[in-house]
C-alpha cells in the first residue's frame, strides 16, 4: 500500500507530514524509525499525522511521532507546518483552527503574510505538571549533572523542557549536556533541553536539544518555554525575538494565566509516496 506525504519544515525544524483522513494510517514504531532516518528513509525531526477530529467543536486532531518513533504531545513548529498543510491540501478553507492534541487543545491562525500563529496555551510550571521532581515550585532549580550543580528552570509547554542560561550557544556543550539533562532523574518523562543567550530584553539566541531526537535546527515549544522561563527570572519582556539556527520566531507572553503566542514560518519541501 502507498501512502502520499509532504516534506515541510519550519526554520529548518524538519517533518513528514501525513494526511491520515483521506488516507488509511496504521504506522508502527519501527517504521516511524524508519521514514526519520536520513539516510534510509525520508529523513525529518518528527513525523506528523492530521486525523480526523473527535470533538464536534474542533476542527482536527494532531499527532506527532519522534524520530525514535515515540509518540509526544506538542511540537510548535510542526504546529504550524499542521495548519499550512491541511490548508493547502484543501482539508479546509479556514484560517483559524482548533485542533487536538495530546497536551489538549491548540489555536492555530494563517495569517495574510503566510506566518502561522500558535495560541500555545498556558505553560504548566507546577513541577508534578511538568513533571519534574521538586519540593516545591521555584523560578530556579538546582540539578546535578555531570558532577556539578547547575540552576534551571523548567515549565511544559504541553511537554516537559529544563532551560539553562549560558553567556554564548555557539559555546554551549548541547551534545555532551543535552543527552545527560533529557533523561535525569527528576525528569521521569525525560525532557527537552534549552540552551539560552539572552541578547537583549527582546531577544534570546537558543538551541535546543530534543526529547528523542537530539539536537534540531529550531524548537516551537522550546522557544516558548525559554521566553517563559527568562521572563520569570525577570530578563526578558513580553515580546521576544527568538533566534535559532534554523531562523527567528516571535514569541508573546504577557504573564502568569496568560497563553504563550508563537509566530514564525511553515515551509513546504516535497511530496511523494511511500511504499508499505
């Protein structure tokens, strides 16, 4: 059996991207393996299902798979890649979304210039919603990794992310660190690992090392919790500029019991058909 998918992308955050409506799905771990890796398959970050919506209110589900073939509950750059495709396709005319997910229900709106913005929803800072283990909640946390105590901060943008501020990204240890931080202890879900250089009030570098896939050219929900966390440690603004290797989000929090909105690009690459 063939079925058809389109490559996309968002800074360089990479996805295939599958019609599950029009189209029969059934794709195991192994194969989700299979079509991430880069050298045998197609190659992407994370794969990306559109099914059917089982809310009457909402317009779609939304499934997301790591390149381990583990399935996630959130990814903002596939997010958009999501609401870009399913116009394309034709699956709708609409220009604001509601669609499912596993971490709940995601606000999706094209906007005229082709930017897509993402209502994240409210972060989760509450350590046993994240989870991570702590006392208590606290802006800063104290971890020991590598044989030395480091300060995070950690808040769920749907899913689990610690972030560290260091003084240059370019520097950064992200392949030695990330690894040791995503499956620490007081992570028992593991976790994303934010690497940030905050620039300016209104603007961070990050890189971001991923939950089941490693080290990617930009993060959604990483950019949103590193802004998160940054401005409560009171260093950031509400508006910020993202910049990550991929290219440049624009994420807006105004505070506590407010939702996290993320702008940036959806990209399409290729189509084709694979073979079952």
């Amino acid at each position: 059996m063939n079925i058809q998918f389109t490559k996309m992308h968002g800074l360089g955050n990479d996805f295939v991207v599958i019609n599950g409506i029009s189209q029969s799905v059934a794709l195991d771990p192994e194969q989700i393996r299979r079509l991430a890796d880069r050298r045998l398959g197609i190659g992407c970050d994370q794969v990306l299902v559109v099914e059917a919506a089982k809310q009457t209110d909402v317009d779609f589900r939304y499934r997301i798979f790591n390149a381990d073939g583990g399935e996630v509950e959130q990814c903002g750059n596939g997010a958009r890649c999501f609401a870009r495709f399913v116009h394309d396709q034709g699956l709708t005319d609409k220009e604001d979304l509601r669609v499912e997910t596993l971490a709940g229900l995601l606000r999706l709106q094209i906007r005229p210039d082709g930017q897509v913005a993402v209502d994240m929803g409210q972060p989760r800072l509450e350590p046993k919603d994240i989870p991570f283990f702590a006392d208590e909640r606290a802006s800063r946390y104290l971890i020991a990794a590598d044989g030395a105590d480091m300060e995070i901060g950690v808040a769920s943008m749907g899913n689990p992310h610690a972030v560290l501020r260091v003084d240059n990204v370019d520097q950064a240890p992200v392949a030695h660190l990330g690894p040791l931080l995503e499956r620490h202890g007081r992570f028992p879900k593991r976790t994303n690992v934010g690497f940030m250089q905050i620039v300016a009030p209104d603007h961070i570098r990050l890189r971001v090392f991923e939950r089941g896939t490693g080290e990617t050219m930009a993060c959604g929900t990483g950019a949103c919790a590193a802004v998160v966390v940054g401005r409560l440690w009171g260093k950031l603004w509400p508006t910020v500029r993202v910049e990550l290797p991929g290219g440049e989000l624009s994420v807006y929090w105004a505070g506590e019991g407010e939702s996290v909105i993320m702008t940036g690009p959806a990209v399409n690459v290729f189509a084709g058909w694979i073979e079952q």
